[in-house]
C-alpha cells in the first residue's frame, strides 16, 4: 500500500512513523518550506502518551521535556493568587513539552523510507477507481492507494474533498497566540512554572525555556472569528491593559513569520471519509486549546488509523473501523472542552473569584481526583489494547 499523508505536523507525522514502521510505503506532503518553530508548551498525557510508548519514543519526548511543578495564576504586581500541581490535569503520567519540540521527535524517528517532501502544496484531490491523485502547485502529481489529511484545522484536503471550512468549523469565540523571546528577567521570575496571568477576558501566560528564552501564550476573547492582517498588533491592542511583565512581553512581539496566531475552534463534521480519503487530528476533530489534548489526540488518532490501513480487508472496511473506534473519543473531549470554557477564561470578576475558589478547593487531598475528569475526560484505553495485540 502507497499512503500520502498531508501535513507533516505532529498527527501526520505519527501517521507516517506508524505506517512505515508497519511495511507500507509513506509518502508526506508538506506546504511549508520547512519545519514550524512556533507553537506553545503542551501537557502531553493520555493516549497520546500511550502511542508514544507503543512506538517507541517516550524516551526521546522525556530527553526534550521541562519540568514544570506547578501553573500559578497572579495579579498585576506579579503576586500569587491561587496554583494548582501541573499533574493534577491527567490521570496517569504527564509531561511538559514544546509543541516543535514534539515535532521534532517525531520527524527525527521517522524511518529512512518515509518519502517526507517540503514545499509541496497541495492544490487539487482526484479520487480514482484504485486510489487517489494528488496534484501539486509546482505542476506535479503523485498518485497513491490512500490520502490523509493531516493538515491541521484550516485543511486543504478537507476543503478539496469535503466542501467549505465555514461548514465543519465551530468558533468558540477567542483568539490565541504563543511566541518565545530573550528576557532574562521574566526567564528568571518564571523559574520552573508556568505563570498565567489572573485577569478577565484576556490572559497571558509564561515559560522559562532550557536555552534562556521564555514561551508566552496568550488568549483572549473575540466575537470576530476572522484573523487580523497584523497579528502582532492585534495582539498588544488585546493585552494593552494587562499588568506585571506584560508590558516588556508585548514589546518583544516577533514579526508574523514567528509569531503563532489563530483563532479558537472546533471541528465537526457528519463523516471523516470519502472514498479513500480520510482525515486525522485537527482536520476532522479539533478539540481546542481549551481541551488541551490536541496533540496527544492527533497521535492517539493516527496510532488506530495506521493499526486498521495494515489489518483490515480493504482500505475503505479500514477507513469506517477507524471512524467508528475513535470518534467517540473526540467528540467527548470536544464536548468537555466547550463546557469548560468559561472556567478556562472567566469574563466577569465573580467567576474570576469562583475559579480562584475552586482551584484552592481542588488542592485538597480527597479532591485532587476530580480534576483530571473535569478538564480532560474520560480516559481510554485503546492505544493500549492496541498495542498489546502486536
């Protein structure tokens, strides 16, 4: 079997690794011309951590994690008003990593025939008797036994297969960004926490980085899902009035080409496969920033992908086994995603004082349990059985 995987992002990656690994000739088209630097610190837990197991390359993510004790949130002077144990969000093992960084692993384990091409945009999708034709902006065209979108929220082959982006994309009604700059005064007041900002309809939050730098994150709320022409000012008119470092934050914001900036979204959508196409991560599920499992769900997903294109009778049986098994994940972390959300982000200052209540609440011994379930979900254990069955 020749599979096309496009997207060479954390999900498409999975795919390729997994699939190569398993015999199958792997061929990912990436529109970059080469791989993203940006992106924001992930606590990477569930069954993306089991994949990661399964395949091999715990070992090289623990080499590139922080340690991460604790997410403070604070006041405009920088003074603490409520944290919470950083592994108080997953039930079982967690780690603190850099969305490149995780990337990184992930390309730097792919094996030596995956086909992995940079600069390849993807214009056109031409679905064929015994397979599917891929066509290229540089006039070029490769041809394969199956197609998957791995291209992220805005996917390409979604909008080529499956209609519109307006038709599968759910707002949930904020923006966000991430860059690193050099600060040493921030790196060394951050120490080893992630320090968020305690304020209403906008937040912003820090990492000290290994190398002297310091990750930020920012969201804010926004009725507008459509995305500025100048994200940087976009991004200081938003956080203006926010107090503590802030203000020397916003005025180390990088141009456009390192700066992360997108909107707050979801993906939903009636079927995730046509023919022999198919979707996975955020292309057909994205759960959103305020589920925080996008990248585990996206090698959680691509893990069941591959294991049904390598143990299925046919290529479409494998496309429908693999929707049926791990759709109901994604949607039930959607779902807790969308009812958490005002707690993610409080728009009034009694639910800002509720969230500090409930945070100090959940420190408790006989409480901490509830946490994981609340912010994160239901656990699984498909990877697992997935694996043990190899």
């Amino acid at each position: 079997m020749h599979a096309i995987i496009c997207g060479a992002g954390i999900a498409g990656l999975a795919l390729a690794n997994r699939l190569s690994t398993l015999g199958q000739d792997v061929t990912v088209l990436e529109r970059s011309a080469g791989p993203r630097t940006q992106g924001y610190m992930i606590d990477f837990f569930g069954p993306g951590y089991d994949a990661m197991i399964a395949m091999g390359l715990l070992s090289a993510l623990r080499e590139v994690a922080y340690d991460v004790d604790e997410a403070i949130l604070v006041d405009a002077d920088g003074r603490r008003r409520a944290g919470i144990d950083i592994r108080q969000f997953a039930e079982g093992d967690l780690l603190s990593v850099l969305r490149p960084d995780l990337e990184q692993v992930l390309r730097d384990h792919l094996p030596s025939a995956v086909d992995l091409r940079y600069g390849a945009s993807v214009v056109a999708v031409t679905p064929r008797e015994d397979g599917v034709r891929v066509e290229l902006a540089d006039g070029s065209s490769t041809d394969g036994d199956v197609l998957t979108g791995a291209d992220g929220i805005h996917s390409t082959v979604r909008q080529s297969v499956f209609g519109p982006e307006a038709s599968y994309l759910r707002f949930l009604g904020y923006h966000t960004a991430a860059y690193t700059f050099d600060a040493p005064d921030i790196h060394h007041e951050v120490g080893g926490r992630f320090c968020l900002t305690d304020t209403i309809g906008c937040q912003f939050g820090f990492y000290a980085l290994r190398d002297g730098r310091v990750a930020s994150f920012a969201v804010h709320r926004s009725t507008d899902p459509g995305l500025p022409a100048d994200p940087g000012g976009a991004i200081r008119s938003a956080y203006a009035d926010l107090g503590w470092v802030v203000p020397r934050a916003l005025d180390a914001c990088p141009e456009p080409d390192q700066l992360y900036y997108d909107q707050v979204a979801q993906i939903v959508m009636p079927r995730w496969s046509k023919g022999r196409v198919t979707l996975v991560g955020d292309a057909c599920g994205a759960v959103s920033l305020l589920a925080g499992q996008g990248a585990s769900l996206g090698i959680a997903g691509a893990y069941v992908l591959a294991d049904r294109l390598v143990s299925s009778p046919t290529i479409e049986s494998a496309l429908a086994d693999y929707e049926q098994a791990w759709r109901p994940v994604v949607e039930e972390k959607q779902k807790v995603a969308r009812s958490a959300a005002r707690w993610f982000l409080p728009a009034s200052r009694t639910e800002l004082h509720t969230r500090r209540i409930l945070l100090r609440v959940l420190r408790l011994p006989g409480l901490r349990t509830l946490l994981p379930t609340a912010l994160a979900g239901k656990p699984t254990t498909l990877i697992r059985d997935l694996a043990a069955t190899h």
